[in-house]
C-alpha cells in the first residue's frame, strides 16, 4: 500500500491479505517500499509512478489498484507486457471534480481569492471601485476540452445551473441526457475562438501533453479564463503565463500542475490572475473515502481472480 487508506479498508486487505505500507515518495518509506516489492501480488496507491523501474523488481505482481481516475503515471505498456492488471477509480470522483472545477471558473472571474485577501490584508476601507470588479460567469460560453465524466458534469452546472451555451471538442460526438439544446460539439479551433471559458478535463496522454500552446492560447478568444483541472502537463506553463502578461487571457484557474507540489519559485503560485489550487479535484472527505473503497474493491477482487469493472484497457 502506498498511499494511506481508511482503517476500515486496511482491515479488508489485512483480513485477506499479508500487506506492507510504505510511500515511496517518502525517503523512510523508500526502504519498505522496495523491499516489499520482490513478493508483492499486489499495489494499491496514488501519484507514484509505477514504471519499468518498479515493475521489474515486483516479479509476482498481478494488480496494480490506482486511487485515481487518471493512470498518467503507470507504464501501460510495461504492465501490458507482463500481463499485470491495472484499475483505476472512475465515477466516484466526477462530481467532485466538477464541483472543483467549476468552483475555480467563478473564483476566477469573480477574483474571489483576491479580493478574500483584500479584505483578510485590511485593504477594504473603502467602497470597491471598478478596479476591484469581476466579470460575470452566467450566460458567457464555456468551452470544455476532453468531454467525458467530468467534462459533461461541468456541462451540467454550466447549462443548467447558470444559463452557458457550452461548446465541446472531443474524439467523437457524445449523447448528453438533459443535455439537449445547451451543448455543441465543434472544432477545436471554434472553441478556442467563441468560448469566454476553457476548460480542460482531459486525460494526459503523449497526444494531449502541451496541448495548450502559445499558438493555442493566441487562437483564444481575447479575455478568456482558463481552467486546468487535467493535468498539468497539457499546459505550457510558459506559454500560459506569457498569455496572461500580454493580456490576452483575463485569468487562469490552475489545479494542476507540471510540477507538484507547485515549486515555491513558480510565477504561477503568486500571479495576481493565477488562482492557484493544490490539485484538490477529488478531495474531499467522502469522495477521497469513496475512492478508496473502490480501490480496495477493485484490488481485493482481481487477486481473487475476480475481474473488476474499473479495468484500464
Ligand atoms: C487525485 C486525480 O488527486 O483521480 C485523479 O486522477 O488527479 C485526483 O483524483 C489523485 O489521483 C490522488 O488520489
């Protein structure tokens, strides 16, 4: 186990199983971790990449269960070659993450965060004058790249709950139930150009990485948010911010990033139109246990030779 679980998921792998929990990321850890690897059936954790380095000293490795929907940091090809099953924990986590990200839409053009500090600072003591004004959120056009779970429950609270025509690029046309009439697909280019908001909810994949470019963000309707809640790695960071210095972005809502933790020198983690999340997309209580349920669901089945519904192809 690399990645603490609830007590009572413990229990369920310890009532079936010898277990070894230790972080690799953690350099005390680092010594359990490796030595538990030469008999592991099993690994069940997070944000740590399983990758050819790990893969060839676990011998007797059967299952990897990721916490997460995302499986950037797994070696598909490497597990696939030794035959080792992969899950991941889709669904539990999409309304979360929609929540996060669409929480991060308003706090961006509403400058919440910034003007929460203007207060918290004692800078109000005036009537707020139109330097301190936002933009509005309902009605405006919001753009989503990567249209699957998370991306269509963002759809949801942007038609329904604020009134946005929603524009969408992704590999195919999908059905949105209750959709009808509020969302489009289009071209990557018509989104880019007609959408107030971007939003990425896309897997990261050798096709998505830096994605958003400087040609992308210049192709950007002038004024334009940018919401990242895909990973960091689509995302020229450089290119972003020099978008925003020139003013052609408004703002940018960032739960990911390139680097995590944000390294302390990033101009990202303290750019007055940066609001800067630190990848808490799924976190929290009940949706962070729900995952790990299924996780546990996930691993305890596959080692039972039960095939789990949560396979990544
Ligand atoms: C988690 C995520 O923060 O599910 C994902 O892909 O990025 C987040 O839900 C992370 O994976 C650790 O659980």
């Amino acid at each position: 186990v690399f990645r603490e679980l609830p007590d009572d998921q413990m229990a369920r792998l310890r009532a079936a199983h010898e277990v070894t929990v230790a972080n690799p990321k953690r350099a005390d850890q680092r010594k359990a971790f490796d030595a538990a690897l030469p008999t592991a059936h099993g690994l069940i954790g997070a944000s740590y990449s399983i990758d050819e380095t790990v893969l060839a000293r676990a011998p007797r490795l059967e299952a990897v269960s990721s916490i997460s929907v995302g499986v950037d940091n797994y070696d598909l090809p490497a597990l696939r070659q030794r035959g080792i099953v992969l899950t991941h924990t889709p669904g539990v986590l999409t309304e979360t993450t929609a929540d996060t990200l669409f929480a991060l839409l308003i706090a961006s053009s509403r400058r919440i965060v910034e003007l929460a500090n203007h207060v918290r600072d004692g800078q109000w003591t005036h009537n707020i004058d139109e330097s301190l004004f936002g933009w509005d959120v309902h009605g405006k056009t919001v753009g989503i790249l990567g249209f699957g779970r998370i991306g269509q429950a963002v759809a949801r609270r942007a038609a329904l709950g604020f009134g946005m025509p929603v524009l969408y690029h992704h590999r195919r046309e999908v059905e949105c139930p209750g959709l009808e009439g509020h969302v489009k697909a289009v071209s990557m280019e018509a989104l880019l150009a007609e959408s107030d908001f971007i939003v990425l909810a896309l897997p990261l994949t050798e096709e998505t990485r830096g994605l958003m470019n400087a040609s992308r963000f210049a192709a950007m309707k002038r004024g334009a948010i940018l919401i990242n809640g895909s990973r960091g790695a689509v995302v020229d960071e450089e290119a972003l911010l020099a978008a925003l210095d020139h003013g052609h972005l408004r703002a940018a809502g960032l739960d990911v990033f390139a680097v995590e933790p944000l390294p302390q020198a990033s101009p990202l983690r303290r750019h007055p139109r940066v609001t800067a999340l630190p990848h808490i997309g799924s976190a929290t209580h009940e949706t962070r246990y729900a995952m790990a349920v299924l996780a546990t669901d996930n691993l305890l089945q596959e080692l039972a030779g039960e095939r789990s519904e949560c396979r990544v192809p």
